[in-house]
C-alpha cells in the first residue's frame, strides 16, 4: 500500500474550558484537553483499575467556536481528526514537544449537566447495585466496534 493515513477518533470528557485565541484576519482557534480512560481487573490482586489518558485537542475557526459556546469541564464529546506534532522554544530556552489532535469532525454526546441529572434520577429510582453493570455495560459498547473490525486481508 503506497498510500497513508493519520486519523484519530476519540470519545472522551473535558478535562478543561475551551481556550481560545482570536487572531488578527478572523480566525480562532480553540484548545482543550479531553480524557479518555481504560478500565481492567488486575488478575493477581483482583482489583478493578483505570488507566486516564489525556489527549490535547485543537479546533479552528467557526467549529472553535461553537465548541467555546456549548462546551464546558466534564462534557463528553467524539472528536475525530488528525495527529500533529509540534515544538516550540519554552520561556527557559528549552525546546517543547506535543503531540495534538486537530479536529475534523465533532459530535456533543453528553453535557457535564445531563450526566449528572441521569445519574441523580437513576439513583433515586433504581438500587446502587444495578447502576454498576449499567456503566459497565456502557464501556463495552464502546469497545465492541473495536473488536468487529472486518479487514479486508
């Protein structure tokens, strides 16, 4: 395969507001970071673990801000876009690194607010003990597309 591809798809909540930078012709752009997180028994012990991952997201112009309008610390959002690495020289003469996910393509999925309030009614209608399997569930759902992958070699 001569070709190539860079793009990144991740379901993940705000770990931050979206900061923005206006810049002199009109433009925008808007930076957050979004967490994404893994979850899995330690066979040996027993105990359940997660693992966060942070990731620095980066939209542009009239997405950046819809996303500043409508995002807040918390939401949970689908981002898809592409992988760039960037260097900069910091304030101490030394030269930073980053690796940034220029977004394409987003979808809203949840806000901080929302979750809070199914939480809040699931756990005044239901006992505790079936809200477990619930958001367990729900990350096996995510993960099932992963695992149905059907490559053509």
């Amino acid at each position: 395969m001569s070709g190539t591809l860079n793009k990144v798809m991740l379901i993940g909540h705000l770990g931050d507001e979206v900061k923005m930078h206006y810049f002199e012709g009109g433009g925008s752009i808007g930076r957050f970071p979004i967490a994404t997180n893994e979850s899995y028994t330690n066979k040996q012990t027993g105990e359940r673990v997660t693992n966060t991952d942070w990731h620095n997201i980066v939209v542009r112009n009239k997405a950046a801000e819809i996303c500043e309008k409508y995002l807040s610390k918390g939401d949970k959002i689908y981002v898809e876009g592409r992988l760039k690495n960037r260097q900069w020289q910091g304030e101490d003469g030394n030269t930073r690194y980053t690796t940034e996910v220029h977004v394409q393509e987003f979808t809203f999925l949840s806000t901080k607010k929302e979750s809070m309030a199914n939480a809040q009614a699931s756990t005044q209608s239901q006992p505790a003990q079936v809200q477990k399997p619930a958001v367990s569930n729900e990350t096996s759902q995510v993960n099932v597309p992963e695992q149905d992958d059907d490559l053509p070699f």
